[in-house]
C-alpha cells in the first residue's frame, strides 16, 4: 500500500498553479474541452475498471495511453515540415511535443523495471 503522506506530496508537486488549469480551458472552444474531457475520462474510467487491484500495470497502460497524443500530434507536425512549413514557431512545438513522448517514455521505462508491464 502507498503512503497517503506521500500521495499526497506527489499530488501537490505535479497539480498546475492556482486558476492554470482553468485559463487554459478558457482558451478552448467549450464544446471541443467538453467532448475531450468526456474521452479522456472514459478511458481513465476504463482502465481503472480493467485494472482495479494491479496499480503498477494499470500506471504503465495509462502511460501508453499518455504517449499517444504526443505522437499524434508531432507525427502531424513533422508532416507539415515535410510539405515545406519551416518556420520557427513549428520547431519550438516540436521540441516540446518530443519531450513531452520521450518524458511519458522514460515513465514506461521506470514502470517496466518495477514490473508494470507483466
């Protein structure tokens, strides 16, 4: 079992700052930040259900999961550079969306040498 003390840390050093989180869904369309947050909370749901008693499996499924937009996205943004869209802004985003995949990959590293993915 996990140190409610501990949890309780983490939680507090990864939750964005006060009013983040909220101006960020201002900037959204409300339609389009109510349909993602519905899929994004049926595949959590999901997989908390497939995985209710194997915390460190059900950690590296969401993971992989985590990986995917990232991807999705700089796959896309690699397309652009391909058709010629070379400028400045395009190679800032893409170093971020990179580091952001190789981030939720070392998360899958870790989670492998625990045992997650067996």
């Amino acid at each position: 079992q996990l140190d409610p003390a501990l949890v309780a840390e983490l939680s507090e050093a990864v939750a964005p700052p006060p009013g983040e989180a909220a101006s960020e869904a201002a900037l959204l369309d409300p339609v389009k930040f109510a349909f993602n947050t519905a899929i994004v909370d049926s595949v959590k749901g999901l997989i908390d259900l497939a995985y209710p008693d194997r915390p460190f499996a059900r950690f590296y499924v969401l993971e992989t999961v985590a990986r995917v937009p990232y991807f999705a996205y700089l796959s896309v943004m690699h397309l652009r550079e391909t058709w010629g869209e070379r400028d400045a802004s395009l190679r800032e985003r893409m170093r971020v969306h990179y580091a952001e995949a190789d981030n939720e990959l070392h998360h899958l590293l870790i989670m492998e040498s625990l045992g997650g993915n067996s």
